[in-house]
C-alpha cells in the first residue's frame, strides 16, 4: 500500500497515557476487571476522556467565543468506543500498554461524547499500521501472526462482556465505532444485539467509516437483520454510519470505501440531515496537529488575519456542507467546503492521506469521519438518550 506518512500521526496527537497498562503475553484472556485495561471507564483515577475538551467556536466573518465543555453530570445512558487503526507497535497486533495514539484518538473521536453518555472505551489488540503496510511493501511485523481467536475481535467481546455483566446494569448503550473499531462493532451486533434481547437496550450505533451493507433503497437488512438506519434523531435502536469523500474528489475505481458487495449497497446516513438531503454538519477539530482538519503537523491559521487560538479545539459552524451521494457502484458522503473569499475564517480544509506522491484519493476522508460532524452526532446522541429515558420510564 505504501506509506501512509500521516494515518499514524493524523489519527492520534498529544499526550503519552500515564499509567500504562503491563503487557501480557498474546495468548492470555485479558481480565476486563483491570482498570488498566480501559482508557475510559467512569472509576479510573485516570481516565482518559477527562480532558480539556474547551473549543474556540469561529464564525464565517472570524469572531470568536470559547465554548467551555461540561460533562453530564448523571447521564441516563453509557456510550461503549472501539477505536480505529492507530496503534505503531512493530508487531501484528498492538500490545495492553497504550501511549499518545491511543490516547489521542479517544480525545478527538470519543471524549466529547461525555456530554451526554457515561463512556467506557476498551484498550484492544487491534491490527497495527506496521501490519496494514506490510502487503504494500511496509516493514514486516516483527514475530509470527497471531493465532486465530487471540486479540483483535475476541478482546472486544470480552470487554463488552465485562461492561454488561458488570458496569451496564438494564441501562441503554450507545455503540460508536469508526474504522478498524467499526468493523469490530458490526460483528459484536450482529452476534450479540441484532434480534437479540439485548436490543431493546440499544440506543443507536454510529457505525463510521466501516461498511454497513443495506439492500437498494432500504433501511433494513444486509448486515443487520432487525437494526434499521437512523431517519430521525428521536428514532430508537438505529444505525449511523457512512464513508467521507470530497466532493471535487470522489471516490475512485480503487477506492476503499463506499462500494457494496453481493447485490448490497453501502449505507449513508448525513448526521446532518438523518431525513435526507444536504445538510451544514457542527466539526469540532483539532487547534493544532495533523489531524486538525487545515494544514499539516503544524497549526493552520484559522483566522484572516490569523490569531493565536488558546483551545485544544476549534469549533467551525457552517464552514461545510454534506450529503449522501450515489455515483456509480460507490455510496457515500460528500463533503463541500463553503466557499469564504474574504472572510474571517478560512475556507481550507485538509484531511487527506499523504504518500510520497501526494494525496491519495482512494482513502478520501477517513480521517475526518468523526470529527466533521462531531457536534451533530452528539446533538443526536442526547435526543435519543432522552427519548430511551421517556420510553423505559
């Protein structure tokens, strides 16, 4: 595949996670029970989606305000993260001993969602990048491939396992994903709450940038039996779940998303517009770093003319616009930038893959997946956490 210069920095920026947790051997059941093993549960002493959150909201014409995050203080509903591909351990699959890239994904995709939900975000043995590289001529992981069964899937069973059985309690759950972790969603809820008793609990699953395979023109069915795509933002035991692409760069003959398999389509859901049609998303992105949605590893100038901004985030209403497009064999959402020649705010947007020859389109704008409509999927998120607290009264 190449190298990926910026997947493994753009998708996680900052901090090392203090308290690591101890490696153990590849073969061993991981004991759930461990706070070590979480980087977000609401007992951990050092939780890791306890973080400055505080966003510097930026208008078209350039005036600013700070937006102070406040958690929810007694939510009626938990929210369970699996993260996407960001571990650079040189092995298979990633170790239990987390640093910045963990860290910093739970920071951008998931930590803001404690506005509205309790959050529990299970480390995993995940696929590393070295292992993603390797086929495209990466260096080859270090040691033999994991047997089957050892890490990845079965960890994230068994912590889900841990968190019902002990942490869950009858309470509804959101399921949230993008990537790596979304597949991983996709298998959990098809094995453990698609059909199942347990569905009644589900609150909504926003399954991002990982295939969710639909039937042309339907809801309902594909990868999911009895869980439908989410049309309105009260609607219970719904789906979200879409791929991003520019909309001057869709997808092309090899992208690796969007396009359906065995008479299936893929699933589009605008959390701008659940209902269909264009919408104008609420990004919330990173102040400074690679994944900050303009510019590279250094901070982009928000502003014209450009100001110091003091938040780890900026917050960018109206800045796009998106849609859920069908073009050819691929479905997916297209992003448009609104144009703001002479205005306050910049207009640029970065978010692309980089390889040694440029952009690469096939990848479109997976790295900005959560993060462009963040505000809009918590929005949704607290609607139906009101609306399964009214129903289970």
């Amino acid at each position: 595949m190449g190298r990926l210069r910026r997947l493994g920095a753009a998708l996680a920026l900052g901090l090392s996670l203090a308290g690591a947790a101890q490696g153990q051997a590849a073969s061993e059941r991981p004991d759930y029970a461990k706070p070590e093993l979480w980087l977000c549960r609401p007992d951990l002493a050092d939780d890791r989606c306890k973080a400055d959150l505080d966003a510097t909201v930026i208008t078209a014409d350039g005036a600013t305000r700070t937006e102070r995050f406040a958690p929810a203080k007694d939510p009626s509903v938990d929210c369970f993260y699996v993260y996407p591909t960001v571990s650079r351990d040189p092995t298979w699959q990633a170790d239990f001993t987390p640093d910045r890239m963990e860290w910093d994904v739970v920071r951008l995709q998931f930590a803001r969602f404690g506005q509205v939900c309790r959050t529990f975000a299970p480390l995993y043995r995940q696929r590393t990048l070295t292992a993603l590289r390797a086929p495209a001529g990466g260096p080859a992981p270090v040691g033999a491939p994991p047997a089957e069964g050892v890490g990845g899937y079965a960890d994230v069973l068994d912590a889900w396992r841990w968190y019902l059985a002990h942490e869950n309690k009858g309470r509804g759950v959101v399921l949230i994903g993008h990537s790596q972790g979304g597949a991983m969603l996709n298998r959990l809820i098809a094995e453990t709450v698609d059909g199942k008793p347990l569905q009644r609990q589900l609150v909504s699953a926003l399954i991002l940038g990982a295939p969710v395979l639909v039937p042309p023109g339907r809801d309902l069915g594909g990868t999911f039996k009895a869980i439908p795509l989410c049309r309105a933002e009260d609607q219970l035991g719904c789906v979200i779940s879409y791929a991003t692409f520019r909309d001057r760069v869709p997808p092309p003959a090899n992208a690796r998303f969007g396009r359906g398999r065995d008479g299936l389509r893929v699933a589009c859901v605008n959390p701008a517009a659940l209902g269909g049609g264009a919408g104008r998303p609420t990004p919330y992105f990173l102040t400074r770093g690679s994944l900050n949605g303009s510019g590279g590893d250094v901070a982009p100038q928000w502003t014209r003319p450009p100001r110091a901004i003091a938040t780890p985030f900026v917050k960018t209403p109206g800045m796009i616009s998106t849609e859920c497009v069908t073009r050819g064999e691929f479905d997916y959402l297209s992003l448009h930038v609104i144009p703001n020649p002479g205005g306050g705010r910049t207009d640029e947007l970065g978010g692309q893959i980089l390889r040694a020859t440029g952009v690469d389109p096939s990848w479109g704008l997976h790295l900005l997946d959560v993060d462009h409509a963040m505000g809009d999927l918590i929005r949704i998120v607290g609607r139906q956490g009101r609306a399964y607290a009214v129903r289970e009264r």
